[in-house]
C-alpha cells in the first residue's frame, strides 16, 4: 500500500508541474482543464499551488509584470465538467493521465497529457 500511496504522490506532483509548464507556455487569464474523470481531485488539489507559482513567477521573470504585486496577475484556472478525455481502460483512444489545457474558447489547445509528453 505504501507504494501506491508514493506513486499517487509522483503523480500529483507531475500533475502540478504540467500545469504550471502549460500556465507559462499560455500566458492567459482564463484556462480550462479537460483531464480524465478519475483524474478530477488530484488536479482540483495542485490548482491553487500551481496557480500561485505561475504568478510569482511571471512577476520575477516577466520585464512586462516587473515589481506588481503577484496576485495583480490574472490567471484563471477552471476543470472542464461537461466533458472529460477518454481513459485507457475506456477506449482505445483513451490516455493514461494528464490533461489539455484550453484558452480562447477552446481555439487554443495544449496537451498535457503523460501520452503526448512521452
């Protein structure tokens, strides 16, 4: 059981890490998360964390945002509920874990998930 428990840590942290990679690749206020449906809690609970590391950094190596106060920086971060990306055990199209990241109503897309970053 303590395996399980150190390999659901490694995913939550890589899961933190891929969001924060995307938040600074998109540089947008508003993003959207469509992850898998098991999935949802993990990425609810690295949200906040990532969130504020954006910022912080943004505001350290960005010249643009230079000397504002971190929480100035617009970044919105919202899981997607409507519809959720295919798990493996479900499809054969499925992925085994991470997410897409969306900006401008889904006209912008980055994938994040552990199949495409592989």
């Amino acid at each position: 059981m303590e395996n399980f428990k150190n390999d659901e840590d490694s995913y939550k942290q890589l899961c933190k890490s891929l969001l924060l990679q995307g938040l600074i690749k998109l540089m947008e206020a508003k993003v959207i998360i469509r992850c898998r449906e098991q999935d949802v809690s993990i990425i609810e609970s690295v949200i906040e964390e990532a969130v504020s590391e954006y910022k912080s950094m943004i505001v350290t190596e960005v010249k643009m945002f230079e000397g504002k106060d971190p929480e100035e920086i617009p970044c919105e971060v919202q899981i997607d509920s409507s519809k959720y990306l295919p798990s493996i055990d479900d499809d054969e199209h499925g992925c085994i874990g991470g997410f897409k990241l969306l900006a401008k109503r889904g006209k912008i897309v980055l994938s994040q998930t552990v199949d495409d970053r592989v």
